[in-house]
C-alpha cells in the first residue's frame, strides 16, 4: 500500500527537511555631517549652510527561509505548518506577523500558531486534521515588521492536502508497533524499542522523512567515539523512517533482525527487514507515531515535529495572537 530544498531568487526554501544526526544503530551619537555649524556657542553661525540630507540604506529584507510542508504535497493528520524566519522576531511583534500568516481550509479548523524560538513558528490545530483537509498558507510578509528594524519584502503561499488517518502506535513493553487507517488496524507487527541505558522517546513524533539507506554513528550523537566501546557503531541501515532530529528512527537493524523480544537499541524502534521495508512504503511526512511505556518521557515538541507533546493549554502559552479558527474556502 505504496504512498508517497529548492531554493528562489529571495531566497525562500520550502519544505526543508529538518537537520538530524543519526542516532541509533546498534543528535545615538549625530553624524559629523549633521552636527551644527562652528559658532562659539556650539549653535549655527550666520553664514552656515544648510547640512545635506543623507539617505539612509533600507533595512535588510526579512525573508521566510523554511515553510514545511511543500507546496502541493499530501502530508499526515498530524503535520503542523512551520514556518521558519531568516531573521529572529521581537515577542512583542509575533501576533502582528500571525494576523499576516492567513490559513484557509476546506473545513472549518480551530488552532493556534505557537513559537518555538525566536525564528520558528508552528500552526497546528486543537486535534489533528481531518482527513482529505485541503489547506492553503498565504503569508502576506511584505512591510511588516520584527519588532528589529527589519520588513518582510515578499509574499509567499502553500498549499497542500491531508490525507488519510493513518497512524502507529508503539507499545515498548509489549514489544509491538500497531498501524491502523481511520480507527481500524491494517497492520501489528513485532518491535524492539530503547534499551534501559538508552530509551526510546515517549510521545507523539509525526513523520519527518523517510529515507532508503541513512548512516548512523555513535559518535554523532555523543554516545561513543571509542571504536572499543560496546556503544560504538557506524553503520547504514535500511528503510529508515524518522521521528526526531535528535535521531530517533523507524527501521531495521543488522544488530537486531528479529526484533520483539527485548529492548537492546540506542532510542530507535526496530522493526524486522520485511515489516521496515512495508512500513517505509507505507508512511509519510506528518503521520502521527505515538511511542509509549518507555521512562524517558516526552520529546520536545521542537524535537523535529512533536508538537502535539504538548497539550492545548502549553501550545497557546507561546502564541501571540492565541487561538483562531482558518477562513473556510475551496
């Protein structure tokens, strides 16, 4: 059941994967041009002339770098819209620049838009979305400002659809991972999560990317750079799909092929070679995976896009202009 950075002359990139390590395997003074005339009183003599205007440059532009999802894709219920900023906005700005990044949906959506930095910005709304919601991003930047002295020069719009329900569930202690579409189970399959040493994320991650080969180190992440400890490795592995930037993967490990009995990975869900490939075909960018029963607690709702780990009330604590409903239109 198969599913599915390019740059402009404004310097605009869309649907920019997230940067990831690979973790598991086996992270005012007056210009001298404007200063009064030379009277002894320090105020213009009788015969000063008028000092030239001078033209200040403009302020350089502020420009969108990042809007994920890519324009005219199908991404899961979960997928926020993230919107990153060249330039860092002032707090006392961000409800102006909200107001400015105007939602349309084919239904009627209530949600929030909530920064997680001074440059990053996600919409999501209350529960996930709908399933077949179209949606569109029109972010009229231009002249307005960040609270920084910096302008928005350009208008930018995205457009995408959600689609089917299709969500997994892993259960650390049982050792399963249970994918259902719509409410009803397509698919169990055994799985071996974090070990005590290195737990898996608890929480809801939705789907990065996904990717066919992805190396994986434990140098990268700051486990082990000693070639001699049993916590080193450098190795690529298949059908690979990913959960957070800090490292955490979907996929199949040489170290561990029949995966369902034990927890024995660096934080990652390893699935057997047959059910990786199956699940790799299977998911896309922004499908919700919700890991439970593992004791290191919920990833950051910044760490990649799990902003549902973050309930209602903690999402609307960082927005500037609070909760909206999006204009319903085709």
């Amino acid at each position: 059941m198969g599913r599915g950075k390019t740059g402009i002359a404004i310097a605009l990139v869309t649907g920019a994967v997230l940067a990831a390590t690979s973790a598991c395997g086996g992270g005012g003074s007056t210009s001298a041009d404007s200063k009064p005339g030379a009277g002894a009183s320090g105020t213009p003599s009788a015969t000063a002339k008028p000092a030239p205007t001078t033209t200040r440059p403009a302020p350089p532009p502020m420009l969108l770098d990042t809007i994920t999802p890519l324009t005219g894709t199908t991404v899961g219920v979960a997928m926020p819209i993230s919107v990153v900023f060249t330039d860092a906005v002032a707090t006392s700005a961000r409800a102006g620049i909200e107001q400015h990044l105007k939602i349309t949906t084919s239904v009627p959506v209530t949600g929030a838009w909530h920064w997680f930095s001074d440059s990053r910005v996600d919409f999501r709304p209350q529960g996930y979305w709908k399933a077949g919601t179209k949606v569109s991003l029109d972010a009229a930047m231009t002249n307005v400002p960040n609270g920084h002295g910096r302008v928005g020069v350009h208008d930018y719009r995205h457009s995408f659809t959600v689609g089917d329900d299709d969500e997994a569930t892993v259960d650390v202690p049982g050792h399963t991972m249970r994918v259902t579409r719509g409410g009803k189970v397509v698919k169990t399959m055994p799985i071996d999560a974090g070990s005590p040493d290195w737990p898996s994320w608890d929480g809801t991650m939705a789907v990065i990317d996904k990717q066919a080969k992805v190396r994986m180190t434990s140098c990268s992440v700051g486990i082990s750079c000693d070639k001699k400890s049993p916590n080193y490795y450098d190795l690529t592995l298949p059908w690979d799909v990913h959960l957070t930037t800090s490292g955490t993967y979907i996929h199949y490990s040489t170290g561990d092929p029949q995966p369902g009995h034990g927890n024995g990975s660096h934080g990652c869900v390893h699935l057997s070679l047959a059910n990786a490939k199956w699940f790799y075909t299977w998911a896309r960018q922004g499908d919700p995976v919700t890991i439970t029963g593992s004791p290191r607690g919920k990833a950051a709702g910044s760490n990649g896009y799990a902003d549902y780990n973050l309930s209602w009330s903690q999402w609307l604590q960082s927005s500037g202009a609070g909760q909206i409903s999006t204009t319903v239109g085709t």
